[in-house]
C-alpha cells in the first residue's frame, strides 16, 4: 500500500500513524479504511470534538435547532460563520458526489470494526472561535466576515487532482504562509493551538500504535508539536476580555446624552433637534438594514423604533429585536431547517430560507444601528458646538 499522505513517528515505545486527509476527498476516505484495516490500531483519534462528532452522528440536528434560543445567547453571528464553513465542504462534497468529513465518519467507522479506541482530538469549536473573534479586533471582525460570506457565494470549483495535490506538504506550506500573510491573527488559534491541542491528545491515546486522520494542514506543525509537552487547560481557556470596549461602550453613550441634555437646557430647540437627528440615523439606518435583509415589515418597524434606544444601551442591540419579530412572523419550519445548508448555496437560497433570514435581519439591522449611532453621535457634537 503506497505510503502517500502518511507520516510514521516513534516516540519511546509507541507508534503513531499520521493520515494527512482532505475533508471532502473520497480518496482520503478509502485510504483511511485501508490503514485502519492494515495497522489494526489500539486507538484511532479523528479531528473532531465532541459537538462536531454528535452532528455527525445526528443527521437531524439542523430540525431540531431553536432559533430563538439562538437569538437569545448572541449566537447568530457565530451559526452564519459555522453555515458559511459548511456550506463551502458540502459545496466541494456534492462536486465529487461524497459526504463532506467522509474521511472522519470512516475512522469512526473502522474505529468500532476494528475494536480500537476512538479519540475525539480536536478542540470544542465554540472555543476556537472564541479565542480567534476575541482576538482579531473591531476591522479583523469585519474582514472575516466579509471573507466567509463572500466564499458563500464563490463559484470557485477544484478538480479532485487538485485536491489530491493540496495534501502534499510542500503545497500545504505554501498555503499556510500565504494564510499567515492575510490573516496572521487567525493562524495562531486556528492552526498553531489546535496543532498543539491535537498533538497532545494523540500522544495521550491508550496503547501503543495509534492512528490519527487528520487534516492535511495540521499535519506538519503536530509533528513538531508531539515531541513537547501542552497544557490542554490553558489551550482551552477564553481569553480575558478587555475592558475596553465596555468603557468606551457605555461612555459614548453618556458623552450623546450628556450632550443633548446640556442642550436642551442651553437652547431647547437645538436640543430638539439634536434628538431628532438621533433618532432618525439610528432608526432609519437600522430599518435600511432590515429591509436590505428582506425583513417582516414589523421587524423594519421594530428596527427603527428600538435602534436609538438599543445605541444607548451596550448590553442591548437592534438585531435581536428585529430578529425576535421576524422569527415571530416568518417562523422557520422543519422544511427551511432541512435545506439550510443546501439553500446558503446561492444567494436566492440565502434569502427564501426563513433561518438564514432571521440571520441575515439580525446581522444587517445591527451594521445599520452601529453606522447609525456613528452618523447620528457625530450629528449630535456638530448641532452642540453650533448651539454652544
């Protein structure tokens, strides 16, 4: 059997087999069956932590979601970034007619065959995006997210030699540095961390020949990192937040109404006026949003009454509103749940699915308010130093 996209290392007396796989390659999902079948391990890790590892094995996870519940713990944005990654392996999938993550599902599979011990060695997700959307600030936000919903939409296709090649390590390499370039606040928890997290939690696998299927990516910085010791406490801690942005989140609200109040008792017209350019950037921004994402008619309405109020308050944001009422009155049903990850294909699809709908209000309404307050803060010092 060709040696190809393995990786062979001994550490005292163990062995660990390294498949360096591509996630929607058919080939990496026979060549996992073959080595599994092979080597007969006494573990088998697979880069997958435990939530991914339960979507794979219910396939009807995307029924049973609450998108309320959703709205409710600010998770939005977070479900728009995970569809929008999904999408793009399902997109690859369906192009070689496979299962996205077949390769993963395959060493879960030989795993129980075989008698071997199956790892989930990767990082709970949830925490991954926490450590990188903490770590990229305010610009860094918005470029990935434009990124990752741009790739929505690409039209970009790959022939499956190509995906054969990305494995090479020379081309992965390449990748990696010019993913640095772009990038280079994403790699250190995207890539460096879970290298270092996967590492670990192979070295750590019962027995003494373990297999591990793993992305062709992570491939070269495990082998550097096995040879080390990490703490997987301190790779899974969220990073403190800064205090920052709720100072500045709950000063440039005082400093606006601060200023209008001062107004209204220095020149009660000014400061009439000042209120109404608050309210209607703020509100008028925020429902453009809202009927940019094609929302309810309400949720526009609700949209612009609760922009200037919400700008007022950090701990409150228009989209949630908007996005309550537009869950309300266009409740997405088991259908829309069922075509999720289809529908994000196209951007028609995007917007006749009621859940990426709601999202789609959330997100838009929200970059709106936030352009509002910006306008309408600005409006409001301009008519306070005319008026002073």
């Amino acid at each position: 059997m060709t040696e190809e996209n393995i990786t062979r290392i001994h550490i005292d007396e163990k062995e660990f087999i390294l498949i360096g796989t591509a996630h929607v390659s058919r080939h990496s999902a026979e060549q996992v069956k073959e080595v599994i079948e092979r080597e007969n391990p006494d573990a088998v890790c697979v880069e997958l932590d435990e939530q991914r590892f339960q979507s794979i094995q219910d396939e009807n996870r995307w029924r049973n979601m609450d998108i309320f519940k959703i709205i409710k713990e600010k998770k939005a944005t977070l479900l728009l970034m995970n569809l929008a990654i999904s999408s793009f392996q399902k997109r690859m999938a369906k192009q070689f007619d496979i299962n996205p993550g077949q390769e993963m599902i395959q060493g879960i599979e030989s795993a129980k065959e075989t008698g071997a011990e199956l790892v989930l060695a990767d990082r709970n997700i949830q925490t991954t995006f926490s450590r990188i959307w903490r770590g990229i600030g305010l610009k860094g936000k918005a470029t990935l997210l434009m990124q990752v919903i741009a790739g929505i939409f690409s039209k970009e296709s790959i022939s499956e030699e190509e995906l054969e090649k990305m494995k090479n390590q020379d081309t992965i390499n390449t990748i990696l540095h010019e993913f640095t370039e772009h990038f280079p606040e994403l790699k250190t928890p995207l890539i460096d961390e879970r290298d270092q997290y996967l590492s670990q939690k192979i070295k750590d696998a019962p027995g003494k020949k373990i297999v591990a299927v793993l992305g062709a990516a992570h491939v070269p910085g495990i082998k550097e990192e096995i040879n080390r010791e990490h703490d997987l406490n301190k790779l899974t801690e969220l990073p403190a937040k800064s205090s920052w942005p709720k100072v500045i989140g709950w000063t440039i609200p005082f400093i606006i109404l601060a200023v209008i109040v001062y107004t209204f008792i220095a020149n009660p017209t000014a400061g009439w006026q000042q209120t109404i350019s608050w309210v209607v950037w703020n509100g008028a921004l925020s429902a453009i949003g809202a009927i940019i994402a094609r929302a309810h008619p309400l949720a526009i309405l609700t949209a612009f009454i609760v922009a200037p109020l919400t700008s007022l308050n950090p701990l409150l944001a228009a989209g949630w509103f908007a996005g309550f009422v537009q869950a309300y009155f266009k409740r997405p049903n088991v259908g829309d749940f069922e075509t999720l990850t289809e529908d994000v294909f196209t951007v028609k699809g995007f917007f006749h699915n009621k859940v990426t709908r709601v999202l789609l209000v959330i997100l838009l309404t929200n970059l709106g308010s936030s352009l509002g307050t910006l306008i309408g803060g600005v409006d409001v010092i301009r008519r306070f130093i005319e008026n002073i």
